[in-house]
C-alpha cells in the first residue's frame, strides 16, 4: 500500500515538473497607443477651419492643459517582436531507478520529496512541506 501511494506521490510530481517545463517563456515588445479626447477653446486670427495655424494652437492648448483631464478612450496594444528565452531548468524523464530511489526516500522520510536534474545532476531532497 505504502509502495503504490508513494508511487502516485512521485508520479504526480514528475507530471507537475513535467508540465512546468513544458511551458515556454517569451520576451515581447509591444507598441501601446493610448487615445484621448479633449476640447480647447483657441483664439486668433485664423483663415478658417481649414488652417494649419488652427490645428497648431489646438494640439499647444491641449498639451499645456492637465492631462488628467483629458477623456481616456482606448488603448491599443500592438506586438512589434516576440522572442523565446532559452530554458535554464532540465529536467530529464526519470527512470525506474531514480523512482525506486524517490520511493525510498518518502518511505524512509515520511516528508515528501522533490527531485530536479539540474544539466544532467539529480538532486533530491525533503520538501518544505
């Protein structure tokens, strides 16, 4: 009974750990555009709506105002580039051996026990738990 508990113990470690390597990590770049609206009230002398010096006075008055007041609309998020960082953490698939051996150590520890291969070294030791 100790020996098929221990077994499942072990296993599902070895699927956890399995699992978490399986997982990929990425380094993204983004482009985040942000949209507001706001009015200004401008005063000169302009041609029309049309003029230039009309839109100009438009974008100062509204970069002097306090941003804050600005009304938030959106936000656009666009990836530029996305890389795959290289995994630090090996685990090798665990042989009967080294599951004999994990089974031995809950069975001599009682404590749960965790075992990592670190570029192909096994280390094995009692958990926190």
């Amino acid at each position: 009974m100790t020996k098929i508990r221990s077994q499942k113990i072990v296993d599902g470690l070895i699927s956890k750990i399995n699992s978490y390597l399986n997982t990929k990590t990425f380094e993204v770049e983004l482009d985040i555009t942000q949209h507001f609206t706001t009015t200004v009230t401008v005063t000169g002398d302009f041609e029309g709506v049309n003029d230039p010096d009309l839109d100009q006075a438009a974008q100062q008055a509204a970069d002097r105002m306090a941003h804050d007041d600005w009304n938030w609309e959106e936000t656009e998020f666009d990836v530029r580039n996305a890389k795959l960082l290289e995994s630090r953490l090996k685990v090798k698939q665990m042989d009967n051996e080294l599951i004999n051996s994990l089974d031995s150590e809950v069975r001599n520890r009682r404590k749960p026990v965790v075992a990592i291969s670190i570029d192909s070294s096994v280390y094995i030791q009692p958990s926190q738990c």
